[in-house]
C-alpha cells in the first residue's frame, strides 16, 4: 500500500530500516531569513517551499507517515504580523501544492486546535484533508495550533468523561487506550515516531509529541529548515540507522 513511490535510495541507506514515523520540528525560518537581511516572514515562505521539497523525499524514501511541527500553541506570543502571515501559509501551501500531493498519493492530515484557528485557515485544512483522502501513500500530517500539553489535557478530559459515562472502565485505561485518545491516535500503530528531527541547531522539544516519542530517536542538526535538504535528510535517517535502539533491554 505504501510501496508505491519507493524509489532507488542513496547506498548507504537501508531500505528495511528506514523510519515508518518520521516527525519534524521545523526551525530557524526566522533566523534563515535574517541571515539573509530580509523580514522573517520570507523565511516562512522559503519553509514553507521546503515542505514539498522534503514531502517528496520523505515519500520516496518509503516513510509511511511524516508529521510536521508547523505552529505551536505557543506561537500565538508572536507579533501579530508574523501570526498573521503564518495562517495565511496553509492557505497558500495547500493552493499551490494540491496537484503535486495528490500525484505523489500524498493523504494530507491535520492536527491540532483547529477549532482556534481563523476561518480562512480552517477551511484549507479541511478542504486538503477531504482533497486527499482517497490518497493511499504517505501520510503528510500537520501540527498546526497543536501542543501535546494541550493535546494531553483534552485527551485526559475526554478519557474522564468516557469512565464518568460508563464507556470504559477505569482498569481499562492503558498505554493503549491514552495512545487512541490522543491527537495521533487515527495513526494507529504508527502513532510513535521512530525519528524525531529538529532543524536549526535547537535542542529542544518545545511541547511536541510528548507522550509518542517516549523512545523516538532524537536527531538535531544545524541547517535552518529552508536549508534542510533531501541529503541532511537522507544524512539523518543514516544517523537513525547507526543508533543501536535498545527500549530498556540489551541489545
Ligand atoms: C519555525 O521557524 C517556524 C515556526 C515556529 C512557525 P521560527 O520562526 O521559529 O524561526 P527562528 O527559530 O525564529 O529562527
Ligand atoms: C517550535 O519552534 C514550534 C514550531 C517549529 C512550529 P519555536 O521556534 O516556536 O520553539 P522555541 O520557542 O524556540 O522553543
Ligand atoms: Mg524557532
């Protein structure tokens, strides 16, 4: 199902071992950007041009689901031009890039608080969502107004009121069943990414997937995102392939 874009990869790269669930902390637009003298925002366009450049690599590659960090719960504290420019970015990159996702068989997803969102934005994130879902390659999935404190409160929330109605039993409430209730959970058994990147030389994880990357391997590199390319890529799922993943155990 998901073999479709598969292509020739570099030699170095095992295709057996190439990460199902690859996340990515998309940093240093701003930084990018001034580096250059221009206005933050055009880094946000050259980041927002690098999404296709990634999402077709990352689905030749074979990844089978690629979730992007594109605005925190915390981004709001931003100028209001930068926030502004930033919910028209979803709008534009849908606008733009439809045809190209839905020829790589790319099913768009989004999560996040959408219901916080302007109109405008809302609308573009549904409109790809319903656009691509018959695609059946990669899953490009957008973390958009999320933040896993946010998305741990309204998964708490829910799972009490499912005990409080008698849905489900409080001795029922396992790894499992908090996986299911979090934004993640449609992913089902790939809800964890086995590869968490972060761009920009930050070595944080700023409130992303807290709960899923529990035993993610973290790698950070130094590129800003817009100068994040296929090879840093490709360079970081071989650093992903040399890590000796022991989850507790000896191995
Ligand atoms: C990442 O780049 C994009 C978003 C957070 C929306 P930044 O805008 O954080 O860029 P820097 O970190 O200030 O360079
Ligand atoms: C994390 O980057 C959020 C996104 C990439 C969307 P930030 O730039 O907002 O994170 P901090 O402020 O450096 O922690
Ligand atoms: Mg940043």
């Amino acid at each position: 199902m998901f073999t479709k874009n598969k292509q020739a990869l570099p030699t170095d790269i095992d295709p057996d071992n190439v990460p199902q669930h690859v996340a990515i902390i998309m940093d240093g637009n701003g930084r990018w950007a001034k580096k250059r003298l221009m206005p933050r925002v055009a880094g946000h366009k050259a980041g927002m041009e690098n999404v296709k450049v990634i999402t077709k690599a990352a689905s030749r590659m074979g990844v089978k689901v690629l979730t992007l960090y594109a605005f925190s719960t915390e981004n709001w504290k931003r100028p209001n031009d930068e926030v502004h420019y930033l919910m028209q970015l979803p709008v534009d990159f849908f606008g733009a890039f439809m045809p190209e996702l839905i020829a790589e068989n790319v099913q768009v997803q989004v999560m996040g608080n959408l219901e916080a969102l302007p109109a405008k934005t809302q609308q573009a994130a549904r409109d790809a969502m319903a656009d691509t879902a018959q695609n059946t390659g990669m899953i490009l999935n957008f973390a958009l107004n999320y933040g896993s404190r946010d998305e741990i409160q309204q998964a708490v929330q829910q799972i009490a009121k499912d005990a409080v109605s008698g849905k489900i039993e409080p001795e029922s409430i396992d790894d499992d069943l908090i996986s299911q209730y979090l934004m993640t959970g449609f992913l089902g058994q790939y809800a964890d990414p086995e590869l968490l990147i972060r761009t920009s030389g930050e070595e944080r994880i700023s409130n992303f997937l807290l709960w899923q990357i529990a035993y993610s391997e973290l790698v950070f590199v130094d590129e800003f995102w817009p100068d994040f390319t296929p090879t840093v890529f490709e360079q970081s799922i071989l650093i992903y392939q040399h890590r000796n993943r022991r989850f507790g155990g000896l191995k």
